[in-house]
C-alpha cells in the first residue's frame, strides 16, 4: 500500500517551514493528522526490519553455498595434478639464479616461503636435498666476535642451520656468512 505524502496537499502547508506558532485547535487538528502516517512508518519500519533480516538470512546462505563451492573447486585445481618431481623442478627454479647467490633463512624467499604455500608443497620442498644445498648465514654487525661465538642455548637461528644442514641430506652444502 502506498500512500503519497506531499506536503503541498497539507491543510498546513502554508505554515510548513515557517515560525508559526500553532493555536491549540491547530494542534489537535496535526495530532489527528500525524495519527495515521505515524502507524504508516511504524508498519514500513517493521517490513523493512523483516527485510532486512530475510536478505541477512541470505547473504548468510550465499556466503556458505560461496564456499562450499570454492573449497571443492580447489580440489579440481590443475596445480594439484602436477608430479610432485615437476613440483620438484619448479621449486628448483625459485632459488637464485647465480651461482655466487646463496639463500639465506628467510621466509620471504625460496626455499622457506614455498613450505608455508601448503602442505603437500611443503613435503616436496622439505624432501628435495638440492633446493637445502646453499645456506647464507647473517651474524648481525652489532654482535662482537665473543658473543657470537658463545651459544649458551639453542637458539632459532642454531636451529634453523641444523634443520637446513638435515634436509641438506647428504648433498654438498655451499655456506656462506
């Protein structure tokens, strides 16, 4: 149901927007005149609430049936059907290209930023000696040589070396600091 509402067919459309002071008559007269438009929003702001509600219900549905739809798309990714060997190859081919060029412990950088990609690449990453074959160490220039050469605990950095030395496996490994 629609009702037009134009405030030039108001009985008090010569007084709206001005500073008149409405006469006790006048009053009820726009008390009586608002009683019907009053129920008209009140009932526009219930629908528009069940609206509102119905299309969250369904942004809700369309976000689940979105990605049930894009998880089992994933599954029937091409990338998911290459040989772990070419994976192999490819990986091979994100190291640095020069020989003088050594990787270093990063997680910005290949071989350490493809084992977070997911975890079958981190199988084949983590099984692949050649891609473990180079190491650079940075010792930061603020150590002097007495702390540097003190290890009292583990840290990550000893732990990291001894990881990549391991997957290394029994390839020559190319170090450098």
């Amino acid at each position: 149901m629609k009702h037009a509402r134009d405030t030039s067919s108001s009985p008090f459309a010569s007084v709206i927007g001005t500073n008149h002071i409405p006469s006790s008559a006048e009053l009820d007269q726009l008390k009586d005149l608002l009683i019907e438009p009053q129920h008209e929003l009140e009932r526009l702001q219930l629908e528009i609430s069940r609206l509102q509600s119905l299309l969250d219900a369904l942004h809700g549905e369309k976000n689940e049936l979105e990605t049930y739809i894009e998880e089992h798309r994933a599954l029937i990714s091409p990338i998911r059907r290459i040989p772990s060997e070419t994976l192999g190859e490819i990986f091979m081919h994100c190291l640095p290209s020069d020989a003088h060029l050594f990787v270093g412990l990063d997680l910005k950088h290949a071989p350490l930023l493809i084992t977070i990609v997911c975890r079958h690449w981190r199988r084949v990453v983590i099984n692949l000696p050649a891609l473990w074959s180079s190491l650079h160490i940075l010792l930061p220039p603020h150590l002097s040589e007495e702390v540097a050469s003190v290890d009292l605990s583990p840290s990550r950095r000893t732990t990291g070396v001894n990881l990549w030395l391991e997957r290394s496996a029994t390839l020559p490994i190319s170090l450098s600091l």
